[in-house]
C-alpha cells in the first residue's frame, strides 16, 4: 500500500512523502522492506532524520474495565542528514528486522483481526511530524505453522485472536505485550476447560509456547487458570507435530502445578469474531461465522484511519 500524506506540522508548501513497503507477508524475525519516497516542496529543507515505527493495536485491562489503543514497539530510523531541493524526489531504501515476537496477522492468507502497522516520522530542521500508518501483514514461522496445523489436525478450532498488554511471568517475554490466540477445545479435551489460549513467544534459538486452560472449564477451578510452558526449536523437520502437541494438552489438564498463578493481565480473547473452522488442512480451513474477511478488513481500515486522532 502507498500512502500519501502532505505534512501539516512542516507547513504548506512542505515536502511529502510516501512510503511503500514490499508485496507480501513478512515473518517475525524476519526482514521488512521497502522505500520511503520523498518529494520536496516549495523550498528546499534539510532532512534530520526518516524513522519507521511499528505499531500495534493491543488491548490492556485495569480496574475500571477494558481499553484498547496503540503501541509503537520498534523504531528505526532509515535516512536522513541530508539536504532535499525544491520539488526533488528522492528514494530511500530500508531493509529492518521485525522482532521475534511479532504477532502472526494471518494464517494460510485468512486474517486474524490483529491490527499492526509501519508509520513514518520525517523531521525536517527540528519540526517533526507523523504521517499514516501503512497496514503490515505478518505470517507464521515455520514451527508455528506446525505448532497451528497440529492443533487443526487434533479437533481444535480457531476462535479468536488478540494482543494483550503485560508480560507473562516466568518467560522471556521481550515485548511489551503478548498475542493470545483463543481456541476452542478438541472433544478429547473439553473435559477439562471451556476453551484454551495460546501464545508463541518466538526468539533466535526457538520458541516458547504458553498454553492455558481457562479456568471456567470444570475441574480446575480453584480462581487460577493452569498454564504450561513448553519450549521447541525452529528446526520442524522428523517432529511427530500431532503427538507432541497432544502431549502438552494432556500435561495441563494432568497436573495443575506446570505452571499456575493469577492469570498475566489478559482476558479470555478479544472476541473480534473471526473463526476459523479445523479440518484435516489445520485451522485455516475457511472462515466463518461472526465477521467474514472483508468486516475484519473494515475493522483494521477504522484503526488506521483514526489512529492520528487518537495518539
């Protein structure tokens, strides 16, 4: 997507600037490309500095309810130091790494309702400013998908996804939120909870995989949710997928001692209604029931159209 937008705070006359980002999803961990396209105005300026900030839409629970807003949780500054002429245009190339942790937006080219972002500051001669946020599309690593597919496989099903703001103790967690996906739980488990949550916290060597059962699921009870903690490498290959993650579930609903105490800060999924029906492919069969792919869409458009507003 190419966004344009004149730069109200550098005054009329300004330059402006577009800013283009490579076709495709990218990977967490991976690397984020594309140009930043600079055309001058009715004078010539100097450039102090191009950043890039990655933001996304996450969701924080307090004493007094629910609220959702914005989190800039990497910056990169791609260009500047340099003088830009009257009516120039100029292309500034960048190539950053996103972060291990960044969440997942869609599965098998179904979206989730997550809402992340690259937005572009320009300062020019000490005035700076913000122009719009240009949507980012993230899809899963490897042993996600794997992680994702095995789960499909086993009877689980996609109920929703979300980024909730806190950290969850005992991991190590590096941003300052976590995505949670919600599922529905397979008939072999759905003795034990109502529903699960999973969060991928990825990393260089691997990944961490938290999973909880929620708490209002029969015998568990108690006022804690169980949680267990699990740890696999990025390397998928000769892994019976099925059998491990099966596993894991067994573990949980075995013992509530893996890992419990008050929960990290979160609520049982953000309820965007997107779901997504499991099936012999995994859980990104289709999309159903609640919003269909063009009102998460819609959804994500709203956020960035009033994201300047709200910050």
């Amino acid at each position: 997507m190419v966004f344009k937008r004149l730069l109200g705070s550098l005054g009329v006359g300004g330059p402006t600037v577009d800013t283009v980002l490579d076709p495709g999803a990218v990977l967490p961990g991976g690397t984020l490309s594309g140009e930043v396209r600079l055309a001058g105005g009715s004078a010539s300026v100097d450039i102090d500095h191009i950043t890039l900030e990655l933001v996304a839409r996450v969701e924080a629970e307090h004493e007094d309810g629910e609220s959702e807003g914005s989190v800039v949780f990497e910056r990169f500054t791609v260009g500047g130091g340099f003088r830009l002429g009257e009516g120039e245009g100029r292309a500034v190339r960048f190539d950053v790494p996103l972060p291990w942790e960044t969440p997942v937006t869609e599965l098998y080219g179904q979206p989730l309702g997550i809402v992340l972002g690259v937005r572009t500051e320009l300062a020019v001669t000490g005035a700076r400013d913000k122009g719009d946020l240009d949507p980012l599309a993230v899809r899963p690593l490897p042993v996600q998908e794997a992680v994702l597919e095995a789960l499909g496989q086993l009877g689980f099903g996609f109920r929703s996804a979300d980024l909730e703001y806190g950290r969850i103790g005992g991991t190590g967690q590096q941003l300052p939120f976590y995505q949670e996906i919600e599922l529905t739980p397979a008939p072999q488990y759905a003795h034990g909870a109502g529903e699960f949550e999973l969060t991928f916290l990825a990393h260089p060597g691997g990944m961490e995989v938290v999973v909880e059962a929620d708490k209002r699921g029969g015998f568990l009870g108690g006022g804690h949710d169980a949680l267990g903690r699990f740890t696999v490498s990025h390397d998928v290959a000769g892994v019976d997928w099925n059998t491990l993650v099966d596993g894991w579930f067994r573990q949980l609903l075995q013992s509530r001692s893996v890992y419990a105490e008050p929960h990290h800060g979160s609520r049982p999924g953000m309820g965007m209604g997107t779901a997504v029906a499991a099936g012999a492919a995994g859980l990104a069969v289709g999309v159903v029931g609640g919003l269909v792919a063009a009102e998460v869409v819609d959804e994500v458009g709203d956020f960035f159209e009033g994201d300047d507003e709200e910050d």
